[in-house]
C-alpha cells in the first residue's frame, strides 16, 4: 500500500495558502479561478508568494 496521491485529487484553498505562505482568501480565489487545473493553480500561487 503506498501513501501517494491520485493524479485526481482536487487541490484545497488550505493546502495552497500552507504551501505558499498566501493568504487563505488568496488561496480560495486562486482555487475557484482555474479548478482543477493543478499545473494553474501552483503558478498562480507561486505568483502571489513572490
């Protein structure tokens, strides 16, 4: 049994705005702006931590 995620599973506003150091209103913007679009998600992110 291995601890990996699904390629599948949606990403959390919590999980962005922990990994990131945003803001968790940030994060919730980011995530409803592109989905499940992951690759989206991160770069966004990443953006807004720079």
């Amino acid at each position: 049994m291995t601890n990996e995620k699904g390629a599948s599973a949606p990403l959390s506003a919590v999980s962005v705005a922990k990994k990131y150091r945003i803001t968790l209103e940030d994060a919730k913007v980011i995530v409803a702006e592109h989905g499940d679009d992951a690759k989206a998600i991160h770069k966004a992110a990443r953006r807004i931590a720079a």
